[in-house]
C-alpha cells in the first residue's frame, strides 16, 4: 500500500480525490487533509496568505500519523502567487516540516507537462485575468510555451467548485489553440475527475487539470507508476525521456 498525503485548502472539490483513488484501481490510498482558508478570494494578497509556511504546517502532522509517503500542497494558485522561488522555498519548507518528500499542484502541472511531452500549451483559467497571468508566467519560468490563456473570472474557488461538466468543458475548448500539444485547466476547486475521458475526446489531444496532475505528482514522489486510463493520458502515455 502506498499512502499519499494532500493538504487541499476549504471545500470545493475534495471529492475529487476518492474518486481518483478509485479509479487508479490500485493498492493507493488517498489522505486528505483540509487547510484553514482566512478567505477563499482568487485574489493575490489571499493566495499568498493561503500558501503560508505556518498555514500548511498545521496540516502536516496529520498526515504524518496517517503514514503516508510524500505530501503535496494542492492548491495551484496558492502556489504560483508566489513566484517561481518563492514556490520552491514553499515546497522546501513543506518537506522540511513533513520530513518526507513534497511538492505542489503549480510544479506538478510544469513536471506532467513534460511527461508527456507537451511543451507548449493553452491555458484554461476559472481565475480573474492577473491570478491566470501568473499561472502563464509560472508555466514559462518552468520552460514551457503557452499558447494562448482563457479567464472565467471566478473570483472563489467555492463558485468554482459548482461548475459542471459543460462549463468545464466550454471552457476548455475556449482557450484550446491549434498549436497547443495540451490544454492545462488550473484549480483544485474544479471538479474534473469524472470528465477527463470526455474533455480529452472532445478536444483531441491530453487535458491536464489540478486534481489529476497533484496526484499523478504525488505518485512520482513516490517513485509509482499507475496506468490508468479513466484519469486520461498523463496516466496511460508510457513517459518521455529528457535528455
């Protein structure tokens, strides 16, 4: 049994994550752990409060005691607000605090990006326009190309969280451009685990969304491969190999 740990922030789509447990159909187990959230606004000053070191440090002993094997801050906005550094000295202190592996949903966009081989890519943001900015220029520090970048302008990841599966999926093929290799859709509080098969089939090519790229981020702490196919092509393309 492997055991992953996830500090989500609020309630939005945490049901997300027993959904992905289920459908990796292995022995993986899914810990969730929920953050305080002062206040849930896509608002730069919140993100970067929601983010900070003492916030998620109360979340990790938690985990601990629940044994699981790396931890992942699954919260994108809470980590790219703060910048390409700013976000690794957040992950480092997170690591530091859980003593064991860590990361967060920004990097885990930029690292399954890569994995499968997507090095430019269209962005499909619930955010207000300067949230989903930085996320492009997180994406570009990380080496990859964005084609093009759609807002919603959702100003709570609660609004978020009642979107459906055709608001999801209108946006994403909103913001799909014919040169994207992937159409990334950032936000934890969107549900999308049900509907990866359907987005993917209906804009032909690999969707990533935060859910699904934080726990493929956690397996690779964790040195794990599952394949996958409900969770779409990050977790059946065999992966690609950086020179």
């Amino acid at each position: 049994m492997t055991a992953l740990g996830f500090l989500y922030p609020g309630h939005s789509a945490e049901d997300d994550y027993p959904r992905i447990e289920q459908l990796l159909g292995s022995d993986i187990r899914v810990d969730l752990v929920h953050t305080d959230v002062v206040e849930g606004a896509h608002r730069v000053d919140a993100l970067q409060r929601s983010g900070a070191p003492e916030r998620l440090a109360k979340g990790v002993e938690q985990l601990r005691l629940a044994g699981v094997e790396a931890v992942v801050w699954a919260c994108t906005s809470g980590g790219f607000v703060q910048g390409w550094d700013g976000a690794q000295e957040q992950v480092r202190a997170l690591a530091v605090a859980a003593g064991m592996p860590a990361s967060s949903t920004s990097f885990a966009f930029v690292h399954a990006a890569r994995e499968i081989g997507a090095a430019r890519v269209a962005v499909a943001a619930a955010y207000p326009d300067d949230v989903a900015a930085l996320f492009a220029d997180f994406l570009r520090a990380g080496g990859l190309e964005v084609s093009g970048v759609r807002c919603a302008g959702v100003v709570t990841a609660a609004e978020a969280g009642c979107w459906g599966e055709a608001e999801v999926l209108a946006l994403a093929q909103a913001a799909d451009t014919p040169d994207a290799q992937a159409v990334l859709l950032p936000g934890t509080g969107l549900h999308t685990a049900a509907w990866l098969p359907a987005l993917e089939k209906e804009l032909g090519k690999p969707v990533l969304t935060a859910n699904q790229v934080t726990v493929w981020e956690a397996l690779r702490l964790t040195d794990r491969r599952v394949h996958a196919p409900g969770l779409g092509a990050l977790f059946v393309r065999e992966p690609i190999v950086q020179v």
